[in-house]
C-alpha cells in the first residue's frame, strides 16, 4: 500500500505498526535517499513487508531530555526513541512509567532499535488496555498490508 500526494510527491509507505523484536531481527540497508528501509518478518504470519516509518508503543524506562532521547520497553525488549525534544507536546510524555505511542523513522535496527521521533502520545490514561490489545493491532494490521 502506498500513499502520494497529489502534487507528484515520492509516493512513500504509511507507518506500520511493529514490535521491537521484529525490528532486532531485520534485514535492511540504508536506500538511497539515506533511508534506512528494514525487511520485517510478518507477525503471525508468512512472509516480509519493508518498513521505515513505523508506529511503536511501550512503557518509559529511562528519559534523557538533555540527550534529546528517550529508552522505551514493550513486551519484546528495548527500543530508543532519538529527536524528543522536537515533538510538540512530547514532553509530557517523557516520565518513567508513562505508556505512549510513538511514530518513527527508522534508524538503525541493532543491537537495539533506534527511531527519529516524529510524533509521540501519552495512551496512560488507559494504559492497560493499550498494553492488552497492541500486539493484536500489531498482527491485524500487518496481516492486511500487501
């Protein structure tokens, strides 16, 4: 699936919702625009989808403002968040223990994921059942991506 704009604009793939493992495990390379492109392994399924741009959630571990940057956990490891401190009302978000959701470019894979933040939300006020469903939306989403 592809999205474009109507001005003749580089179509670009929208965000894919991912878990931290599946980023650990992928294959990729830098494109040529400088991208990082990473071939994932579909969850609950067969098959790779190739993403840059994805959509993570998890808990605050450690928050490192004067480093612009940000340590998350979701329930398949860690993940670093990079660029916090340009997100408009991010940092509310940034309190060890809070639950948000973040969107990312990808910049590198390993040892530990690492996104350039783009946009970030706070999901604590219902945390728990973010947590419980996230996985699901995971599979559902990646199961209907061509």
């Amino acid at each position: 699936m592809n999205v474009s704009g109507s001005n003749g604009e580089k179509s670009r793939r929208p965000p894919v919702k991912v878990l931290s493992s599946q980023l650990r495990e992928a294959t990729g390379e830098s494109a040529g625009s400088g991208k990082t492109e990473l071939r994932i392994r579909r969850l609950g399924g067969s098959g790779w989808l190739t993403v840059s741009v994805v959509w993570m959630q998890g808990t605050v571990v450690e928050a490192h403002t004067d480093q612009n940057s940000v340590l998350l956990l979701d329930e398949t490891g860690n993940f670093h968040i990079t660029g916090v401190n340009n997100i408009p009302r991010g940092k509310p978000c940034l309190s060890p223990g809070k639950y948000v959701m973040v969107m990312g470019i990808i910049q590198s894979h390993s040892p530990e994921p690492v996104l350039r933040a783009v946009k970030m939300a706070d999901l604590s006020d219902n945390a728990a059942m973010h947590r419980k469903m996230w996985k699901y939306e995971v599979e559902d989403l990646q199961h209907t991506l061509s």
